[in-house]
C-alpha cells in the first residue's frame, strides 16, 4: 500500500522513521513518500522534501516567510494528487498538516493523524476542524485523550509516547569512550546545553546559557548540536575552554551529563526520561511572544510540568530568564532535595506515558484500518 507521511521539523523525522520502520515490519510492499529528515530517509521512506527547508519559528517568522510556506503547500498538494497515497499520516507540524488535512478531506484522501496538533495549549477551536478533516487521530500524552474524548467528544487512540521506545531501545554507550572521542574533560561532570534546533532560537538560548559559565568552573559545559545546524553556525560560541560542543549525539550526551539546560519542547521530555536534572529555558521574539501569551492557556510550557500536572521543573521563560535566575535554578538541581524530588518525579512520569511500543501501535492500527477500507471498495 502507499503511505504519504508528513513532517516538519526534527522530533517529527525521529518519530516518523521509528512509524516507517514500524509500517514496514507490518507491510513488506510499504511505498512510503514522506516530508521529513534524514532519518526517514534511512529508514526506508522517499524524501519530497526536507524539514530543514520548512522550519520557521514563532508567529513573526511565519509571516515573513509566508511566501515559501504557500509555495510548500502548493507541491505538497500536487505531490499526493501524483503519489495518490492510500493514507495521509501528519505528524505534528500543525499549521502546515492542518491546511493539506483540510484539502485531502475534500479530495477523498484518508487522513491520519500522529502526535496531535496542541490544541489543548492554544487556539482549541481548531477541534471544529479535526472532527471535519482526521479520519483518526493517535495521541501520545496521557491527557489528551480525555480532552478530545471527554471535552469534544472526538474519539482518538492513545498509543503511548514514541521516545521510549526511540529512548529505551538504544545500545548502552560506553561513556569513557564518548568523553574520548568528543575531547570531553574526563574528570568534570557534564552540563548539557540543548538549545533547540532553529537558527534564531538557539542564538538567543545559548547567549543566556553561556553567561552563567565563570560561576560553574568545577562543571563542563556541552553544547548538543542539532542535526540541521552545521559545526560553523556554532564556532562563535565555543570560545570559552570551558565549553565543549558535540553534535547531532543529544541522546548521548544526556545519557552522560549530570545535568541540563533545556529550551522547551520535546527536548525537556527526553531529557527527563534520560534521568538528567533540568532547568527549562524560553525566550521568543518579542512579537512572537506577545501574540503566543494572549492565546497560550497553560499554566506551564514544558511537557514535564503538563503531563505531572504540577512544577517539577523550574521554567524561566522569557524576561524570567536571565543570568542570575539561571544560576540559582542551576545551582539547585546540581544537589540537595530540588535535584532528589526531580529523579523522583521523573520515574513517576515515565508511567505515565503508557509503556513503549507506540510506533507498532499506530502502524497496527493504521494498516488494519486501510486494508478494512479496500476490502469494503472491492465489495461495493
């Protein structure tokens, strides 16, 4: 069967090359078209185009990019009249997902959803067009079933989060060996610095991680480098000998760092399922962030604090954040209980994401459905 699979940025290749692999497994004749990154590209799915070249931040960036985002739209359309796939998977990446959705539906597409847009954070009127546009939804927060079925009576599937799988699988790293290869200092313990992915945010994130390093000699500073940034763009931080850089290896600096700064995302789950005591870190573009308060409705922005339903990490979100309130977040989680009640609460937060298996889960459900949907063409 052909699958199209969409994805923008780069949690969405990581979740969609562990959904490939998974499809395939179930599915030896998959024909798999995706939007996405390298890694749904090693797994097996034909690149149309890259996440690096659709990944724009905030609302100010949109709209000065609105050009190029009408122009991605406009391929993608014509691009599945072309594949005419049996299924659209869209994972994520909701403003662009949520316009081909609403074309598709009207074209007779099957339309899937993986990873739900966040309407629960902001603009939950988008529910009106969910119901009309997604033939089925697949979420992986454990609240989010009870706010589409509950709240909106839209029934979705819950399959569990998909980075404990991607986490859980992984082959033990040899640590000695890491510190080797990356000219790490072997006898300081690592903080890690993730940034983000986009130019603009991680610009404006390691400015403010980095002004804190003349008070943390004892500790070695490792920049994660995304895999969509080369070496280059982060020269002009690494002029401190205390401050190391490795890239596109996040999951295996967490697995040896001793603790984290995180801007918010994905990257404050993973980092809480590596074990690593964290501080989250936001600051946006002013006019992106005016906008994004007025319409965000959470009482938190990382995905660890959301799905405990309480603060267990500390988040300095923008005028917050600044260098003195980052040192003593910082200086918090390096010991003493605030680092204790953050390990305890992130074992209690593993279980609540519902065990592993969520890219076979949804391949499952995903290719029972459209073989039912064939089988009943062929009978009418």
């Amino acid at each position: 069967m052909k699958y199209y699979i969409i994805s923008g940025e780069a949690s969405g290749d990581l979740h969609g090359s562990n959904l490939i692999k998974a499809i395939r497994a179930k599915d030896a004749d998959a024909d798999i078209r995706c939007w996405g990154g390298d890694l749904m590209e090693k797994a097996g799915g034909t690149l149309a185009k890259h996440y690096k070249e659709m990944a724009f931040m905030g609302f100010f960036e949109v709209l000065l990019n609105l050009r190029m985002i009408s122009k991605n739209i406009n391929y993608c359309k014509q691009d599945i009249q072309e594949i005419n796939p049996d299924v659209i998977i869209f994972i994520d990446f909701s403003g662009f997902n949520l316009r081909i959705a609403k074309w598709a539906k009207v074209k007779g597409f099957t339309t899937n959803y993986y990873i739900s847009p966040q309407i629960w954070a902001s603009r939950e009127g988008r529910i009106a067009d969910i119901k009309r546009d997604i033939d089925a939804m697949y979420v992986i927060l454990p609240f989010e079933k009870d706010f589409y079925e509950k709240k909106h009576n839209f029934p979705v599937n819950f399959v569990g989060h998909p980075l404990l799988d991607a986490i859980g699988d992984r082959k033990r790293m040899d640590s000695k060996k890491f510190r080797e290869e990356h000219h790490l200092n072997p006898e300081k313990p690592i903080i890690a610095l993730l940034p983000g992915s986009r130019k603009q945010e991680v610009h404006k994130m390691l400015n403010i991680m980095l002004s804190i390093i003349g008070d943390f000699t004892q500790y070695e500073f490792v920049i994660a480098g995304a895999p969509s940034l080369d070496r280059e763009f982060y020269e002009p931080f690494l002029t401190d000998p205390n401050v190391s850089f490795v890239h596109n290896k996040t999951y295996d600096l967490l697995e040896v760092s001793y603790a984290a700064l995180v801007t918010s995302g994905t990257a404050t789950l993973e980092t809480a399922i590596f074990k690593v005591p964290q501080v989250v870190c936001y600051r946006a573009n002013w006019i992106s962030y005016q906008i994004a308060k007025r319409i965000i409705t959470l009482d938190y922005i990382s995905l660890v604090n959301l799905i405990m339903e309480k603060e267990v990490v500390k988040e300095l979100i923008q005028d917050e954040l600044t260098t003195e309130n980052l040192k003593i977040a910082l200086f918090k989680i390096l010991d003493g209980p605030t680092r204790k009640n953050q390990l305890e609460a992130y074992a209690i937060l593993e279980k609540k994401l519902g065990g592993k298996g969520a890219s076979e889960k949804t391949a499952d459900l995903i290719y029972d459905t459209i073989s039912q949907n064939k089988y009943k063409s062929r009978l009418r």
